[in-house]
C-alpha cells in the first residue's frame, strides 16, 4: 500500500510539475497572439493555433479566457521573440526560442544555465544551419483512426505536405516546411480533420547519440531551461 500510495503522489507530482512549467507558456503565446491579430479566433489563425495548443494540454477554459482578455488590458506586458543559440557539453547544439518583456534578464539567465554546465552561447546564425524548420500538426489517435493516411496526403499535396508519420499510439503527425503552415492549416480545416496540436520545431540535420550518464547530464541542464518562464521552445541535435 506504501509502494501504490508513493506512485501516485509521484505520478501527481509530474502532473503538477508539468503544469507549472507548460500553463505559464500557453497562456503566454495565447496573449501575444491576441495582442497582435485579435481576439477573434475565427479571425486569428494564431490565436486559433495557440488556443489549440492549450486544450491539447488540458488548460482549463478559465485560463484561456483570461489570456485572451489580458491582451488588451493597458499593463499588458509587451513580448519580444527572441531566439538563442548555444553549445553544451558532448556536442549538444541548442536553439532556443524566446517570448520575454525583459530581454536583459532572459539572457543573463541563459548564459547562467550554460556556464554552469560547462557551456557557451553563441552567435546566432552559428548552429540554426544544422536544423531544418517543420510545420507539425498532431492528430489524436481517436481521429487519426477514421483518416486514410495515404488520401489524406494526396489531398495535401498542394498545401505543402512533406510527409505523414503513423505514431505508436495510432496518432498521425503531419509534417512540411515551415512556410507551408498555413497553407496546411487551411487544407486541414477545410478536410475537416482536427488537429489536436500545431507547431513549428526545428529538426537536427545530424543527430547524434549520447551515452545514459551523458544524457542524464545534458537533462539537468534541459530541465532548468525549460524551467524558465521567458523560453517557449527548446530544440536540441540529439537523436
């Protein structure tokens, strides 16, 4: 009963730890999608992007109102989009995407995180070559069970479909290059498939492999950057 009772209350402490660290980033790209292209999702296809990319994640609707409505509030902060690049130990890459009001702070607190762990940033443009930009769309293994994967590429086609990969679960993900977004979005819609998230990730041209005690390594420093409220997105090189 000890042993049933401490799995629980660990698989809750993930649960919760998730949501501290991913609620916060939702809600964020939510309020700066309404900022910059309305409040009407019907109209916003970034806001209708971002909001689908909440409830994927469960984010109660409560939440997703208030960062819909926090976006013409007057002391709304103003993000800016800022991306860092940077190397870790054993030949990690790591491209990080940014959403901060506070460009000195975030910064300062990345190069914390990499001094640390015995890496550097560097200039951008020194390692984005080595990764290919992807627009991804994640159906849900429920929906994906009615779709004819091989129509349903052909019916992308002129969207800009690169490919479509079956998951273990039965999902679908959908992927082409990231200036077809929105023209696949659109397909989507129009198809009626509902897509249960969307991004653009970046790719490693050439991954490479990590040892367990060096994964666990480059994982505590993962963890501290995602960690952080200001970073979106973290993309690294390894396989």
């Amino acid at each position: 009963m000890g042993r049933a009772f401490e799995a629980r209350r660990t698989a809750k402490e993930k649960r919760w730890g998730m949501m501290s660290r991913v609620f916060p980033k939702l809600l964020k790209a939510i309020t700066m999608a309404a900022k910059e292209g309305g409040d009407d999702p019907n109209m916003n296809a970034a806001l209708r992007t971002a909001i689908q990319n909440a409830k994927s994640m469960n984010v109660p609707k409560d939440n997703i109102e208030r960062a819909i409505k926090r976006a013409t509030a007057k002391d709304v902060e103003n993000y800016q989009l800022i991306n860092y690049e940077a190397k870790a130990p054993h030949g990690v890459l790591v491209y990080i995407e940014c959403a901060t009001d506070n460009p000195t702070r975030t910064i300062a607190n990345v190069k914390a995180y990499f001094n640390k762990a015995g890496g550097q940033i560097v200039p951008n443009g020194s390692i984005e070559f080595m990764f290919e930009r992807k627009a991804v769309f994640e159906i849900a293994p429920e929906v994906a069970a009615n779709i004819d994967s091989e129509s349903l590429e052909f019916e992308l086609i002129d969207a800009g479909v690169e490919m479509i990969e079956k998951e273990e679960d039965g999902g679908l993900t959908i992927l082409g290059d990231y200036t077809s977004f929105g023209t696949l979005q659109t397909a989507l819609e129009e198809n009626k498939i509902e897509v249960n998230k969307s991004s653009l990730k970046r790719y490693p041209t050439a991954p490479i492999q990590l040892t367990e005690e060096q994964m666990d390594e480059i994982d505590k420093l993962l963890d501290k950057i995602e960690d952080d409220d200001d970073i979106q997105q973290v993309f690294t090189n390894i396989e």
